[in-house]
C-alpha cells in the first residue's frame, strides 16, 4: 500500500473543551466533529510544555523540551536535532508549511527577516508566525493581504477592553492558512509522491480578535456563557507564579488583572475564543472539502491537536504560564484516516511526543535517532486496546518565558487517571490534586496528612519520568 499523505493541522493556544465532540455546548464545530466520528478522538492528550516553543519542538522531534535542548521561547533549536518532517522528506514526502513553526526565536526585533530555520525538510514554506504585522515580506500573510490592498487594525469590542474585533473572516490568518495548504493539496493530486502539509495557524491565541461575524453569534447568549472556573483564595496555597500572574499576565505586561475584570469582560473574552475556535473548524471544514475534491481523502491522514492550552481565567489567571492546570496541557487530539484508522473515542493518556513515531508508523518508516515517544499506531488500528496506552503523561517548564524571574521559574508534572502533582523546583513546593474527587483542581493535598502515601508514590512517578528524559544520544558502540 502507498505511503499516507499527512494533513497536519496544530492551532495555537487551543484547550481541551473547545469543540462540540468533546463536550462544549456553544461552539459551532461540525466539520471537527465529524472527523472525531470518522476516526480516534483522545479526551486525554497532553502538551509537555504549557509554552509554544518547548511544545512544538517536542511533538516535532519526538523528544522531550530539555532532551531536544528546546526549553524556552525565545531560543534556538539547536541545527542538529532532527524533525519528523526531516525524516518523511528524506523518504520521499513533500513537506509543506503555512502559519507558524516557532522552533527558535521569532522577535521581530532580533530575527529581521524570519525565524531561524534548521534542516526542517519543509520544501513549502509559507511562514507567518502570528497575525500582526512584522517581517516585511517574509511574512507571507501580510504579504497576501497586501496581494489584495487590504489592510486592517483589530479594535477592542465596544463593551470590553479585553476582547477584540479582528479583521474579516476572509482577511484573518486562519483563513489564508488554510488557502495555502487548500493550494498544495491541489497542486499534489497529480503528483505521486506522499506529502505532509503543517496548517499552524496562530488562532485561538490571544488577543482573542475573532471576526465580527462570527463573535456576533454569541452575543445574545452572553448570560449563559460560564465565568471562569476561580474559588476565591484558591491560591493562597499556590506556588508564587500562579499568584503572580493572577495580578497580570505575562508578568503583568499582558494585562488580564483579574480583580478589575467584569463578568462581562470574562465573558466576551471566552466568546471570542470559542469565536476564533468556530472559524478554525470552518477552514478545517474547507481543506476536507479540497482533499475529497482531488480524491485524496482515503489516503491521507488527518490530525487535528494543538502546542497547548489557554487558562482563559480559570483559576484566575489568563494566558499561560509556569503552571499546569487542565487548561493549560490538556488539549485535543483527533487523528482520522478511512479504512485505518478506528472509529473510537480513546481515553488513554498520550501525549503529543508519540506523534513523530505514530507518524513514521504509518508511513512505514524507521525512528529517527533519540525519539522518546510511544506510538499511537497500535491503538490507531485496533491493535491494542482503545483506552490503554500510558500509565501518566509528563510536562515541564525550564525558564520557559522570560516574565518570571528572580528567580527563574522551574517547574515539573506528572498526572496519572487519578492524580496530579507538581514540583516548583525554584520552592521545593508543590501541589497535588486527586482529579477523582477534585476535577476542577481547586483543592491543593500537597500539605493534606490524607494523601501522604498518594504524595509519596507521586513524587516517585515524578521522579522517574524526569530521570526517562535523560537523552539517549549518543547511543553505545560498544560494551566498554
């Protein structure tokens, strides 16, 4: 059988409960529901990093951020590590790109031209990092707006300063990544080589400038739409970071003080999420569309996940973080191929470093050197049981952003089915959460005499999978 083409489709900043099929009762997300149908929705996918840069280098190395040497935003990948795109390339896929990548440092200020690339394999490279301006005309969006003499400047909305109206939905950047990659489906129909294509929009991701139109729809129900999940003194028993960027986000320079926001202010600000999450579905909708149009569906391989989460006020915080509540890692996971891939809803905990090996499973292809994940491909196929793939899933923080300092936020997770627990290595403090009896995290049992033995075993578990991320590269040539 011929090698899968790969639609590869990861939005920014996206959470968990943001589409239909995985329980969001306002968002309008029919085509993701669909493909959750057709192919294996995972309700228990994790990020290893609530940070693009560490996330996105990892789910493309197949390796964890400190292993891959790719910790923080705002750094370099080092040119030697190996993506999976490398590899698929190098076994005869066509690669391609539009939207973000973000695997080294993308200021503006610093890279005058565009991010740094390493020998990524993207033959197809139309990059824009976010949806503003900056770059000149390496950014390809801008320079696609400028194709069409439009320009624009997102407003904040008449009732809030903290949510936006952004441009048109046939003007945002979501659309124009999709119009890329609805091209290069195109161009491939003819074409027998297998192909990847990445659709890295910058949506959901703050500053929550959904079109007009499709924020529009939510503004009648604005009253039913919940506050953030925040128990008043819920972090007094917190680490200092989470204190922290409650009074401001991003070390303040954000914005999103909690205290002075209104409930209308929460309100439009997570209509305007699930806004930009309504018009990402949309353009999902449009390249399934262009992939049955040329006769490729029953050949290609969809996946649909995002780098992380957004606490979009939960636990009084905006944004993200050094922190890892559900919201922040836990993201979606739909993975669907025709005749292939199963038709089931998966609640087995994965996380996003299995994607490299799951991927060069399909294409029949060799790891690449020091990969660190599990291959989903068994449970993919029904070869191994729907909900049973990891005992815990791991995430990290290594001085991931620069806002938090003095000093530097160092932070490590690990959850189970039942439980959480986090070290803040830069305290020797933690938390820990029995998700059975507390599925929103509110209640910290660091300090709880109960949960003791829980602490311990945790601590434990912990301590393994951070000693597992040690890189197994070089590998032995020999017994001595």
């Amino acid at each position: 059988m011929d090698r899968p083409n790969i639609l590869w489709i990861c939005s920014d900043q996206q959470r968990f409960d943001t589409l239909g099929c995985y329980g969001n009762p306002f968002v309008h997300t029919p085509n993701l529901d669909r493909l959750a149908e057709r192919g294996t929705a995972f309700t228990l996918a994790y990020s290893q990093s609530p940070v693009c840069t560490p996330s996105r280098a990892c789910f493309l190395t197949g390796r964890y951020p400190r292993t891959c040497r790719t910790r923080q935003n705002g750094a370099d990948i080092p040119g030697d590590e190996v993506l999976v795109t490398r590899l698929l390339a190098n076994a005869g896929y066509v690669c391609g790109l539009s939207g973000k990548l973000h695997l080294s440092a993308c200021n503006p200020a610093v890279c005058k031209e565009m991010e740094r690339r390493i020998d990524d394999g993207y033959a197809v490279f139309h990059w824009s990092h976010h949806s503003g301006a900056g770059w000149g005309t390496h950014n390809a969006y801008w320079a696609w707006l400028q194709d069409k003499n439009a320009t624009f400047t997102s407003r904040p909305h008449p009732d809030s300063d903290y949510a936006r109206i952004g441009p048109p939905a046939e003007l945002h950047q979501t659309t124009w990544c999709a119009e890329m990659a609805s091209n290069f489906i195109r161009d491939r129909a003819a074409d027998g080589r297998p192909w990847l294509f990445s659709v890295n929009t910058f949506d959901p991701h703050h500053p929550f400038d959904a079109p007009e139109s499709h924020l529009a729809r939510y503004l009648d129900r604005l009253d039913e739409i919940p506050l953030p999940n925040y128990v008043e003194g819920e972090l007094s028993d917190k680490t200092k970071w989470q204190r922290y960027d409650h009074e401001g986000a991003y070390g303040h320079d954000a914005g999103f003080r909690y205290a002075q926001m209104t409930p209308l202010d929460h309100r439009l600000v997570r209509a305007s999420y699930w806004a930009m999450c309504d018009l990402l579905d949309e353009q999902v909708g449009r390249m399934l569309d262009v992939l049955a149009q040329t006769g490729q569906l029953e050949r290609t391989i969809v996946i649909y996940t995002s780098d992380h989460g957004e606490m979009l006020g939960d636990h009084g915080i905006y944004l993200k973080g050094p922190y890892f509540y559900e919201p922040a890692i836990h993201v979606p996971l739909i993975v669907a191929w025709p005749g292939r891939v199963r038709a089931q809803r998966s609640r087995a905990l994965v996380e996003l470093t299995d994607l490299p090996q799951t991927l060069l499973d399909a294409a029949r292809l060799p790891y690449g050197p020091g990969m660190q994940g599990q291959s989903l491909w068994p449970l993919l196929t029904g070869q191994s049981p729907p909900d049973t793939h990891r005992e815990d899933v791991y995430c990290e923080y290594y001085n991931a952003m620069p806002w938090h300092q003095a000093p530097t936020a160092q932070a490590t997770m690990v959850r189970t089915n039942r439980f959480k627990i986090v070290v803040d290595h830069t305290a020797s403090h933690g938390e820990l959460y029995d998700l059975e009896q507390d599925p929103d995290e509110t209640h910290n049992r660091w300090d709880d005499p109960a949960y003791v033995e829980a602490k311990a075993e945790m601590l434990v578990r912990l301590s393994n999978r951070m000693a597992w991320t040690v890189d197994p590269l070089p590998p032995r040539r020999a017994a001595w």
